[in-house]
C-alpha cells in the first residue's frame, strides 16, 4: 500500500496502479564524502533500488502509467526515447509484468560506453528496438507503428507513452516518493533536508518531488539540474506540470486544494551541462569518481553524475552548514 492512497483513500478505486517496485528506498548519510567536503549532513535517497529489474527513477511513474494503459485495453507500448534512455529501459523491463509488448524507437544522443550498455539491455529485455538515424526519420517511423508496415501488420495498435514518463499521471509516482521521504523524516531516519539535488530531464521527478513535498509539509526546496539545455529545463513548463498534477490529484476526490496551492519559485541550476544532453564534462568525471571512490555510488554522466557535480560545487552556495542535503539518486541499476 502506497502512502499516496492512504493520505487520499478515494484516489484507491479511481487510478490504475500496479505495484512494480521495492518501496521505500533506503535514505543513508554519505559520512565519508560529506567529511571530505565538510558538511555533516550529506545524505542521498537511493532510487537506483527502486526494482530488482532495472531500478532509477521511472519505477514510480509506470506504476501507474503501464496499468492505465492496460486498461484501455492495449497490448503494446510504444516509447520514444534516446538510444541511451533509462527510460526506454524500465519500460522494456516492467511492461512484460503486465503482458504489454514493448516497441523503442530511439534516436541519436552521444555514443558512451554506458548508452551502448544500456541499448544491450534493452535487447535482452526483449524490447522491438527501431533505431533512428536522426530524429527527422521520427515522424514516419510513428506512421509505420500506427498505421502498420510488413513487418508488423498483424502487431495491435500501440498506445504511445509519454516522453520521460513525464505527464501529471506519472507524476504521481514522485508525490508518492516525496511522501514516503515524509514518512522517514517523520521516523527519524533522516533530518528534513533543507535542499533536494536531482537531476532535471523531462521534469516528472522534480515536479512531482515538488507538490508530493508541499502536500506533505516538508520545506525542503527542490534544485533541479538541468541536463538537456535551457529551450526545454524551463521553469514554467515545471511549475505548469506542478498544477497539472494538483488537478489531476483534485480531480480525482483527493482533498487538495487547486487554488493557492504553494507551489514554490521553480529553481534550476543550468551550469552542469557542458556542450549538451549526453555529454560529459571534467566535473562530471571528476564527481563520478569521486562518488564511487568514497561512497560506492555508482553514478552515469548524463543524469547523475551532473547533478552530484552541481551538488559539489554549487553546495556551499545553497545551504548553511549543518542543515541537511539530499541528493536524489535517480541512477538505474549498474548491470556492469
Ligand atoms: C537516471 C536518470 N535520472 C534523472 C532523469 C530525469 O528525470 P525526469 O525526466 O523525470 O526529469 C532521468 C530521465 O530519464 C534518468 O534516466
């Protein structure tokens, strides 16, 4: 039982969800780094073990995409995603639970080691992976999946999942996230955090990190790294998604309160993302190995990795010292 549907019991007969994943996910202090940088309190929320399958932060959101889908009576997804997506990835990894066959259709981004891991995965997933050579090809690959094509006529009309799991539905993953968080200050296993450190691609983690907070009464305010550019990490599409999600949670007899609901000034730091999404820079590298080196914590440099170097460099600027910072740990599981 999640805590979203115990805070708002009429939500249980009006939302598709299926559990997926392993919740809660462990809170722990990084004592190690936080003495090399001099604050007490570092601390990081570890959503790479959200699932056995795959894990990262897209868990939540298809806990409650994948069944609505299902609902309406489809039997295959079709994502869209860069080759690299982690996103595309938990897909090809839970939609099997629910009998949904799973078609990528993934287009170019920088060709790291960790994206060429990832593109194998989906394989063994048993995901139909069309490749894109640029996305210009996007549009008619979209034609084929939906009006059908000879190597597919037969396949049934795919219902297509939103880009990132990013939509107010999937949001609700991350309001559960941020009230389970509630949940273990509320039991003493963290102090509440002054900041929060995630890393911002499509916006569903931060937006739903930022009205699962103010429902449940914590003040931590959200930094969002950005790690696609400034044309899409723009504040107002995040709080837009913010008050979409609180309407979607009013409309379906949550008590929750549209108007005036305190959402806060959306902040977001855009100086971690070097030449574009998918690039590395020497912080990120640096940050990475400095992660795993005192902490364990195996990071990616596209998400994580510039989030933990924003984090790094910009801390002192955001905290005073001894109040506590989280850092969202938003990585999937290393398959090494
Ligand atoms: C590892 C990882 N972290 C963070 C994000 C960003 O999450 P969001 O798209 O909800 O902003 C993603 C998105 O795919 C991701 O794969």
């Amino acid at each position: 039982m999640r805590y979203l549907f115990r805070l708002y019991p009429a939500l249980r007969d009006r939302v598709s969800w299926t559990p997926l994943g392993h919740f809660p996910t462990p809170v722990r202090r990084l004592a190690v780094l936080g003495q090399r940088l001099g604050w007490e309190q570092l601390w990081v929320k570890e959503e790479d073990q959200t699932g056995e399958r795959c894990g990262g932060n897209k868990v939540r959101p298809l806990e409650f995409l994948l069944p609505a889908v299902h609902q309406r009576g489809y039997r295959r997804v079709l994502v869209i995603a860069p080759w690299g997506s982690h996103y595309a990835l938990a897909v090809a990894a839970y939609a099997p639970i629910l009998g949904l066959e799973v078609t990528a259709l993934l287009g170019p981004c920088p060709l790291t080691p960790h994206v060429q891991r990832n593109l194998l995965q989906l394989q063994v997933f048993g995901a139909r992976v069309v490749h894109l050579p640029t996305w210009a090809f996007l549009p008619a690959a979209l034609l084929r999946e939906f009006l059908g094509s000879p190597a597919n006529l037969s396949a049934s009309l795919p219902a297509l999942l939103p880009p990132g799991g990013t939509s107010p539905l999937g949001c609700l993953g991350y309001v559960e996230a941020a009230l389970e968080l509630a949940a273990q200050v509320a039991a003493g296993e963290l102090p509440e955090p002054e900041v929060i450190v995630v890393a911002l691609g499509t916006g569903g983690t931060m937006a739903g990190l930022e009205v699962g907070c103010r429902l449940a009464g914590l003040k931590a305010r959200i930094l969002g790294v950005d790690v696609v550019g400034r044309w899409f990490a723009r504040p107002e599409r995040i709080s837009n998604l913010c008050r979409r999600t609180v309407h979607l949670l009013h409309s379906l007899g949550a008590e929750v309160a549209e108007e005036g609901f305190p959402v806060r000034e959306v902040w977001i730091e855009h100086g971690f993302l070097g030449t574009g999404y998918g690039h590395s820079t020497p912080e990120v590298e640096a940050a990475l190995k400095l992660a795993a080196e005192t902490e364990g914590l195996y990071l990616e440099p596209t998400y994580t990795g510039k989030a933990l170097a924003a984090l790094l460099h910009g801390g002192v600027r955001f905290t005073r010292q001894r109040r506590a910072v989280l850092f969202w740990n938003t990585a999937h599981r290393n398959f090494g």
